[in-house]
C-alpha cells in the first residue's frame, strides 16, 4: 500500500467519511511503521496536512455539531502532533487549523482562531488574511 497516495484520495473525495478515513488509514500507516511492518514508508508533514486539510473541508462543509466536530478532530491533530515529538505541526498545519475553524461558522470559532494564531511559532501572510 502506498499510504500517502490513498490518505489524499480519501481526503480530496467528497465521501462524508472521507475525513475519517484518511485519518484511519494515517493511523495505520503509522502503526505499521512503528512495527516495522512498513519502515519504507514513514508519515511525514504533508501526508498529517492533507488529513487535516480533510477536516478542514468537513468542517466547511458541515453544519453545526457535525462541523464543530470535523474542527474539533483537526485540532486534536495538531495538538498530538505539538505533543508527539516525530512529526511537529509547520505554518502550513496551523494555517489549516484556522481554516477549519474560520469555516466551521461554530460559536467561538473566531475565538479559537485567534488562539492559533497566537502559539504558531511563525505565523505568515496567509496566516494574517485566513
């Protein structure tokens, strides 16, 4: 299996699981690596930003619960990876966080965007304009 290829088909489709199965499948890979089962293919940045940039569209696309939800599971991508160590969110992550809060249309999503916006360690000009 080529995992990033999969994670980004899962994550580009328009499936209503889409989200979650990048996201499942990101967990795989990781396992499998962790094992040694699959040690050619480690997770890297882009494959963790494209299941959050999944969650991101399913919060956009989502109406209440459903799309505070799809925010609230790329948040707490992020905030594994700020406390995994292997893989550390970069500008590009945090970018997409605030995007999927920035779309939720949630009560206290702008509230929660600006907190990320805040602890990104180097906030761009996408940042400022998300």
């Amino acid at each position: 299996i080529t995992y990033p290829a999969v994670i980004a088909t899962w994550a580009r489709s328009n499936a209503r699981d889409g989200a979650e199965r990048a996201e499942e499948l990101l967990q795989r890979n990781w396992s499998e690596y962790e094992e040694g089962k699959n040690d050619h293919v480690k997770p890297d940045i882009i494959t963790h930003n494209t299941v959050l940039d999944a969650w991101a569209k399913q919060s956009a696309r989502r109406r209440g619960r459903a799309a505070l939800e799809a925010a609230q599971r790329a948040d707490s991508l992020v905030a594994e990876m700020e406390r995994g160590g292997t893989i550390k969110p970069c500008t590009i992550s945090y970018n997409i966080l605030i995007d999927a809060w920035s779309k939720s249309g949630c009560k206290g999503s702008a509230e929660k965007a600006e907190s990320i916006l805040r602890r990104m360690p180097e906030p761009d000009e996408i940042s400022w304009n998300n």
